[in-house]
C-alpha cells in the first residue's frame, strides 16, 4: 500500500506502508540471517535455539534489515501503482518501524511540472529554393580548379593563386624562435593559411630570391609568447609553381567516374540536382531550427538541476566521442580554447536546458495527442539505422536498447503531428 503525493516542482513523495505476511517473512528472514553469525558456547555456529539467539541479537537490527530487504520491492510497486517517472536516485527515511508494521518514506525526483501554449497555432515554412546557372558555373570551376596540375615556372614572378616552395625562418627583435622555421615548404599563395601578410608579400619574388618580410602576429593568435607580436621573417624561394586547369570536355568529364555522367551536360545537370539537393535539406535544417526556436517559446518549465547536470554529461560524452575520432582528446580540445572543464560545462548550459525544455514539451504534447509507437515502428527504424551504419539490426539493437528508442520516436512523432 502506498500514497503519492507532489512536495514541490519535480519533487514527490511516496509513502510505503509493510505490513502483513511480508513484514511478517522479512523479519523472520532477517533474523535468521542474523542469527548465522551469532556465537554461543556450546552451539554450533548458527545452530541455537531461537529463544536462546534473541537475547543476542539487537531486535532493531532485525527490523531495519527487514526494511531494507523490502525497501526497493515497495519502491518499484509505488512508482508502477502512480504511474511515475524518477529522474534520479530518491531519498529514504523511516518514519515507524514496529513488529506490526513499518512505514517509508521515499523523496522522489520525478519529471517536473510542463506548461505547453497553443502548439496548434506554431507555423512551419520550408522556403523555396532554386538554382543559377552561375551557381552551376561556379560550382564546375571549383572542381576544375581541385583538378588542376601544378606546372613548373622555369622564369617569372610569384603571383597569387601559384604554390611557393619556400625556406623560412621567424624572429622577433632578431631571436628565432621556437617553431618558427620550415624548410621546402609548400604554400599556396592566397590560401590564407599564413599570418595575415605573409603571403602577399611573397607576390613578384622570384626563384632562389631571399626576402625579408615583416608581419604583426594577431591578438587572438593561439601562441601566447607571439600574440600581438611584430616579426621578421627570413624567406627563400626555392621553387615556383602555377596551376593549369583541365580543359572542360567530354573527355574530362568521364574521367571523374560519376555514375550516368557522360558529357559535359550531364555534369552540368548532375550538379544542379546536387546543388538543389543540398539547398532543399539547408532550408529543411533551418525550418525545422526555426520551428523548434518558436516551440521552446511556448513551453514553461522549471528545469531540475539534476536534468540539466544529466544532459551536460550526455553533450560532454558526444564531444569526447566525436574529438576522439578526429585523434584529439577532450583535455587537448581545452587546452587549445584555453578552457577550464568547468567553463567548458558552463558552455553547454543554455544548449542543454534548451533540449530539455523541447523533451518535455514534446512528451507533454505526445500524452495530450495520445501519440504512441507501434512494434512496426520500432523494426522500420533498427532497419534503417542498420543501413545507415552497415550493421544488422540485431547489433544495432545491443547498442540502442528499445526503450530508448521508443521515446525518442515517440517524440519524433509528436514533432511531425504539430508540424503538419
């Protein structure tokens, strides 16, 4: 038997009474529990009478070992009984403890209060794209532009768009300093890759010329000891190349491969679609943000600070994730941001309380609309989810428990209900 009842925002408490045949089995099982370790001369181990045993035992270790042995079983009952859902580990206090009964109280964490406004009312837009010819140009001269071969000049100046294999060496007030020297090296003359002047001032030297050039190392620069600094680089130019783009033909085209693109109006088409393809799921991405945005708006919610500290954990598991197959760990990430871990959390904050805040006023939305998901659902998305990653769906499903799942297109569902 138990009561519920809600303390404060996202906080509840159940009230457990034991008594009967269970309190009366698990007083008895503790005691015999107890009674194994009890020492009597004369006794084997664990083998007195009863009558002799209690006088060695503390009877109120026998009801708290009760009590516990019962607690988690009430526990779960009460939660199933109400209908309720724990957002963190509830607290525990015995308020009477007799041989007749024994009364818990458990402070519960559970989901907090959600207002939701008028949903029905939100507008989602995707806007209409299309696209220009020139876009289409633009897009086949950059692909030529990556096709390009890198020629030789065997006389001439360095002009913008050429790759200078260089030799150089940085100094500040004519100390060299640490990894500011490189030898043949490779830059590409505009790319930006160098500090801010470097590069156009390697424009119209020639090959085996030596220049010196001066440069001021930028406030934000990631090397303390050289932000803000004025340099001198000593610079030599060993080399000179100019890019040579391909000829636009048919020829070219069936080089790249590309399946049914055989001419040079097939590729213009083909990149049209893409390019198309690729505004239709940019606008799709900013409607569906958009949309979200004006959601958020209208759901008020208190947000725990234990689902807030939850979601933060999730967001720093997906970033450590996603570094570690870059080769970086989050520890190096910091270092180069110059971020402690706590400011790093701190980030994360807004972001965090913002899905929340979209969880709960798609879950609340989800009751009101009665959305539910189907074991058909459930097999179409471990079947699309084991084609996305190339893994069958019985893996998938070691991976993804179903109950998570579950929720998770549950709210999708009620995302696409109110978008329509």
């Amino acid at each position: 038997m138990s009561e519920y009842k809600k303390i404060e925002n996202a906080k509840a408490e159940l009230v457990c009474t034991l008594e009967g045949d269970s309190w009366e089995k698990a007083k008895d099982t503790a005691f015999k529990k107890l009674a194994r370790k009890v020492e009597i001369k004369g006794f084997r181990k664990g083998q007195a009478p009863k009558n002799l045993v209690e006088k060695y035992i503390n009877h109120n270790e026998v009801l708290i070992d009760a009590a516990e042995a019962l607690a988690q079983g009430a526990l779960d009952e009460a939660i199933k009984e109400h209908d309720l859902t724990l957002i963190d580990r509830p607290e525990l206090k015995i308020d009477e403890m007799t041989d007749e009964k024994c009364v818990l109280t458990f402070t519960c964490p559970v989901y907090p209060d959600v207002e939701v406004g008028d949903y029905k009312s939100l507008e989602y837009k995707v806007e209409e794209v299309k696209v220009e010819d020139k876009e289409v140009d633009d897009q086949i001269a950059d692909l030529l532009n990556r096709k390009a071969d890198l020629e030789l000049k065997e006389d001439g100046e360095v002009e913008d768009g050429d790759t200078a294999v260089i030799d150089y060496e940085g100094f500040l007030d004519d100390v060299a300093f640490e990894g500011g020297k490189d030898e043949n090296h490779d830059l590409v003359i505009g790319s930006g890759t160098f500090i801010p002047g470097f590069e156009e001032q390697l424009i119209g030297m020639k090959s085996e010329e030596t220049k010196d050039i001066f440069v001021t190392f930028p406030e934000d620069y990631h090397g303390k000891d050289l932000a803000g600094k004025e340099a001198k680089f000593t610079v030599t130019v060993h080399e000179i190349k100019k890019k040579v783009l391909p000829e636009l033909n048919d020829e070219f085209v069936k080089e790249l491969k590309y399946d049914d693109v055989n001419t040079v109006d097939d590729l213009k088409e083909y990149t049209r679609k893409n390019l198309l393809s690729r505004k239709e799921n940019d606008a799709q991405r900013k409607a569906d943000e958009e949309f979200m945005d004006k959601l958020a708006q209208i759901v008020t919610v208190e947000i725990p600070e234990v689902m807030t500290k939850s979601e933060i954990d999730n967001m720093v598991q997906n970033y450590e994730s996603n570094l570690m197959q870059q080769g970086l760990s989050l520890t190096q990430y910091l270092q180069f941001m110059n971020q402690t871990p706590e400011q790093f959390r701190d980030s994360l904050k807004e972001e965090a309380d913002k899905r929340i805040k979209l969880n709960l006023g798609l879950d609340t939305i989800a009751k009101a609309e009665g959305v539910n998901v189907e074991e058909a659902d459930l097999d179409a998305e471990y079947e699309r989810l084991a084609g996305m990653y190339g893994m069958p769906a019985e893996e998938i499903k070691k991976y993804v428990p179903a109950d998570t799942l579950k929720d998770d297109l549950r709210l999708q569902k009620a995302l696409e209900l109110i978008k329509k």
